[in-house]
C-alpha cells in the first residue's frame, strides 16, 4: 500500500476546532483508497482545549508522533508579554523544532511516498517544506483558509511573514489543495506559474459521526429534529429552537444585526421567549454574544452554553429546530466547516453571508433560500421574520438530498487519494533528488531552523529557488543534484538505518 505522511497541528486531543475533522478523517478513510497515513502532530500541551472523545476515533494502527512544541503566548510570555519573534509566522513556531527531526525520524521508518500539510497553522507548512526539502520526498501542501489576504493579518509585520511562507509553498510543493471556489481562484491569480496544480477539496461531514450522533438522540428518546406534525402535538408553548454551534467572532461572524432584528420583532410583538430561543453553542467569545443581548436587550431569548463532545454537538443539530450560519463578506473566500454538517443535519438554515461568497452559494446549490448579508441590517430583519414564520407554519425548507451526498467526508477522502495519486504518478517517471547530509536539521540564531553548512541555504523570496513563477520542478532540479534510488534510501544512507519504531497514538503527558 501506498504511504503519506500528514503534518496537521490540528489533531486530537485537540477540542474546540473543526480543522480536526479535516485531518482526523483523511487519516481515517486513506487506507479503503489505497493509501496508509502516519501523522506528525504537536504536544497536546499547546493546546488551549483537549479532550479524549475523538480519540478514540484514531486508529488504533495509526502512526502518531506528537513532537515537542510551545505555545508562546502561555509558555513563553512574562506578564503575559512575549518578543514578537517567537510568534512568527504563529505562536507555535517552536514546534518546528521537535516536528523536522521527528518528521524525518518517521519518514525513515515509514518510507512514505508522499508529503501532506494543512494550514491555517503556517508552521504546519514550513514543517512540510523542510521535510520535502531534506528527504526528495513531493509534498501536496493543503489551504483550509487562505493564508495573507486583505486585512488579514491585521499586523503588516506577521501579514509579511504570512506572505513569505506563502512563497516558500509555492516554490517547492507539487499540489495545492484549497476547500472553497474561492480560495482557488485567489491562489491561481497571485501565483499563476502554479494555476494548473491547484486542487478544490472541500469540507465535510463525517457519515460514522452521524450516525453515533443519531444513536444519542435515540437513546434519549428524543425525535430527530422536529417535523411539522410532530411540533403541531407539542405544547403551544414550547419554543422553537434557533442554533449556532461554534465560534462567533466578533469581527467575523458577529451577530449585532441578527440581535437588532431579534430585538425589533420583539417589541412589536412578533416573537418572544416563548416562541423562539436563539442558542450560541460553544461561541468562543461569551461575554460578548451575552453583552450583545443585554445592549439590544434580547437575552431573554438568549442561551449561551459551553462546549460538547463532537457526537453530541452534531445530536443537538438533529434535535434542533433550524440552524443559523455567519460570515461576513470579509471571508467570501470561506465556508465554514460547520456549514457541511448542517447540511447533514437536515435542518433549515438560515444562512446570513454575502450573496456573493462561496458560503451563500453553497447553501444556494443545496436550495435554501432564507439568505441575506450579514452585514445589511435590513435584510437580516426581513429574512429572519420570513425564516420564523416558516417555522412556525412548517414550511421551512431542508438541504437537498443530493447536495447532502457529495458533502460526505468519504467523497473528499476520495479526492485527496486522487491528488496524492497524480504526485506519485508525476513524481516517479526520472525524479531527481538530493540526499541530505548526515548533520540534519540543527537550531540556528537566524531562525527556527536551518540546515547544515553542507546543505543548500534555505529558499527566500529573492532567491530563484524560491520565486513564485518558477515550477516546483524546476526548483528541484536547481537544488536537488544527488541521484538516489528514491528519496527514503537516500535519507538512509545518509542518516543510518531505522532503529525505533515510531510512536503511536498514546497521548503524553502535558
């Protein structure tokens, strides 16, 4: 069976972030393709949430290694200040450190044939640079989000440090996989040599989650969501159930005009708490979303509660009466990974995003129509009235049946097998490769990392190796002048034969 190392920060233990799903399920549903994963992770200790539900999802079989890594704003800070080099391009830079040398210790125990990394930790893809550049080994180099874009970051400092990572992917790694339209099309017009290796793989939802999710609901007794005959048997005055699960930020996603709405409704009678509560499940930013509703004085309509395990997020979906989805136009690039599973869910969404963006055209495609930008205030207030009555009478609409089908994890599974097939087929034909010295990788004082004095220096933006009109290849063939059998023999001929097994799924200690 074919082999690819995956480099996600984003792992379990890791709670509190949909980037998991991503990772934790192409490792998952890999090998009924043809392809067996090992994953190189950080320590749970920079994790600012985690918890044991989802790992008992990882395989058992699974190769896992969790390398050293600090989080500088809780590990390294002095009354909560910290130097600005330290977080740049993230605030675990430091992972570099322990991941390169044990991403090439599983690399010789593994022989992998192929490279994968998922941002929107751009340590993750300095790792993969490093490690593609040290073993010969092709990389696919995988966006979740695009990396510098306009206004993001707001810093013009780490916005350059973004932009030189951007670079540096581009100058080495043979696919670029991105999950919206959107993101794509940015990517194809800054780096355009690069145009025809862009790949979409979208987000999703995990069917086998589903389905523990369902085993909740009915182990509880409750209906899977309600229908409209089952509400008309409930009590008049049960309320129905509006829900956001996941993070709300306040820049982002912040739902001041959802609350303007809600509050206007409110005072002239068309809604109160015994008719519809709007929940904020696991919003990050709490005090907000509360002192948003005290301001508009909606918090009787209000709930605000803390995180679930993933099974039960997804059964509180199911019980739930509709879902509300927010973005701003600020992100028309993005879907939130959470739009997937409300899909699955089979709920009525209101979906308060641009027109334009890729957001409200997916939800478009799935033929739901309660939609308005979250920015226009009129529009929300219009929409949300027309949402709730059609709860109320029951003729919200639900997701299509088809569009619900090719949002399956297994379905974007199958497509990342694909990519990782065509840079293995473009990868075996002559490739060339450089072994890399018996010193390795070593820490430096002008950065994180750097290799020996032996080695090529590393690609910047103003040297040819690393030019974002110049191929891959041909960066390659710039470098890489040591011929080798493949890019694992020559890794073992230069640093000796595999003498420990890598280690598996068992969580060390923080």
């Amino acid at each position: 069976m074919k082999r690819v190392l995956m480099v996600s920060f984003q792992f379990p233990p890791m709670a509190g972030s949909s980037g998991v799903q991503r990772a934790l399920r192409f490792a998952q549903q890999l090998p009924a393709h043809g392809w067996s994963p090992s994953v190189l992770t950080a320590h749970p200790r920079v994790h600012e949430q985690t918890g044991d539900d989802l790992m008992a999802e990882v395989p058992s079989d699974l190769p896992v290694r969790r390398a050293f890594a600090l989080d500088a704003a809780r590990h390294l800070s002095v009354a909560r200040r910290y130097p600005g080099m330290l977080a740049r391009p993230d605030r675990w830079t430091s992972w570099l450190l322990g991941a390169i040398p044990s991403g090439l210790a599983m690399i010789r125990a593994t022989r992998p044939s192929v490279i994968w990394s998922t941002y929107p930790i751009p340590s993750a893809h300095l790792i993969g640079y490093w490690l593609s550049r040290c073993s010969g080994l092709p990389w696919v180099a995988d966006f979740r989000d695009p990396m510098a874009h306009d206004g993001y970051p707001a810093d013009p400092v780490l916005w350059r440090s973004f932009a030189a990572v951007e670079r540096r992917v581009f100058s080495r790694a043979r696919r670029f996989t991105f999950t919206t339209p959107g993101a794509a099309r940015l990517y194809a017009e800054r780096f355009p040599a690069a145009a025809d290796r862009l790949r979409v793989i979208e987000n999703g939802y995990s069917e086998d989650a589903f389905q523990q999710a369902q085993a909740l609901v009915a182990r509880d007794g409750a209906i899977d969501g309600p229908s409209t005959s089952q509400r008309s048997t409930q009590a008049a005055n049960a309320p129905l159930t509006l829900l956001h699960s996941g993070i709300v930020y306040p820049d982002w996603r912040s739902p001041v005009h959802v609350f303007r709405a809600l509050s206007a409704a409110k005072a002239e009678g068309a809604i109160d708490a015994s008719r519809l509560r709007v929940r904020f499940r696991a919003p990050s930013h709490a005090d907000f979303v509360l002192a948003l509703a005290r301001t508009h004085q909606v918090d009787d309509l209000i709930e605000v509660l803390p995180p679930l395990p993933y099974a039960e997020a997804l059964a509180e979906m199911l019980r739930a009466d509709a879902l509300l989805l927010l973005q701003s136009k600020d992100c028309n690039d993005q879907i939130p990974a959470k739009a997937y599973e409300y899909l699955r869910a089979r709920r009525p969404i209101l979906t308060l995003a641009d027109p334009a963006g890729d957001t409200a055209q997916l939800m478009r495609r799935a033929g739901l129509p309660h939609q308005a930008a979250l920015e226009d205030g009129e529009g929300v207030a219009r929409v949300l009235r027309a949402f709730v009555s059609a709860l109320q009478q029951g003729t919200a609409v639900r997701p299509d049946e088809a569009v619900i089908a090719s949002a399956s994890r297994e379905a974007r599974t199958e497509a990342l097998a694909r990519v990782l097939d065509e840079v293995l087929d473009e990868a075996r034909p002559d490739a060339v490769v450089r072994a890399p010295t018996a010193a390795g990788a070593t820490a430096s004082a002008d950065g994180p990392l750097t290799t020996s004095a032996a080695s090529p220096a590393p690609a910047t933006a103003a040297s040819p190796a690393a030019s974002p009109t110049e191929s891959p290849t041909e960066s390659r063939r710039a470098t890489e002048t040591a011929p080798a059998s493949s890019p694992v023999d020559a890794l073992t001929r230069a640093t000796g034969p595999v003498s420990r097994p890598v280690a598996t799924t068992a969580v060390p200690k923080a």
